[in-house]
C-alpha cells in the first residue's frame, strides 16, 4: 500500500514535470520565432533603407547628367538650334519617365 501511495505521488511529479517541460518548449519555441520576425523585419528595414537611398543617389545622378547633356548641347551646337535639341532632349527624358512609371505601375498591380 506504501508504495501504492509512492508510484503515486511518483506518477504525479512525472506528469507535472513532463507538462512544465512542454510549456517550457513552447515557450522557446514562441521566443525562436520573434526572434526569426524580429530578423525577418529589421532585414525588410535594412533593405527597404538602402533602396531608399540608392534611389536618391541615382535621382542626384540623373539630374547631373541631365544639366551636363544640356551643357553640352548649348557648347557643341550652334545658338540658333540649341533650343531644338533641348526640346528633343527634354521629350526624350519625359518618354523614358512615362515608359518607368508605366512598367513600375503594371508589376505593383500584377503583385496585389
């Protein structure tokens, strides 16, 4: 009978213990994935960060290399058709940002 009331008690500490040990696995395994979601977002800042300034280095870089080109439209062609040749210039700038914004537009709609 003594030991009846052992195995008993027994049986019980082994359930208790077995039933600490999954909620301490569950909470490991809670805490690995918000650290997984903590890495995953701060990846997803970082990557969306440096797009942001590389897409300001490339703007700065375009309006450079578009004053230069008008520069060098008013050196090397003569005064009387500088004015067309920025015209041309200036329409072509203005069909590669629509031909951009167009294709930009259609991936974001095909993605939602």
């Amino acid at each position: 009978m003594v030991e009846n009331i052992e195995n008993m008690k027994n049986s019980k500490e082994d359930k208790e213990s077995r039933k600490e040990s999954k909620t301490d696995m569950k909470q490991e395994e809670k805490r690995e994935a918000r650290s997984n979601l903590d890495r995953k977002q701060l990846m997803e800042y970082l990557r969306i960060g440096l797009i942001i300034f590389l897409s300001f280095i490339l703007i700065v870089a375009i309006w450079s290399l578009y004053v230069s080109l008008n520069e060098l439209v008013s050196i090397w062609i003569n005064y009387k058709y500088a004015p067309i040749y920025r015209a041309i210039l200036n329409a072509g700038v203005i069909a590669v940002v629509f031909f951009i914004l167009k294709r930009a537009v259609e991936v974001s709609r095909r993605q939602t």
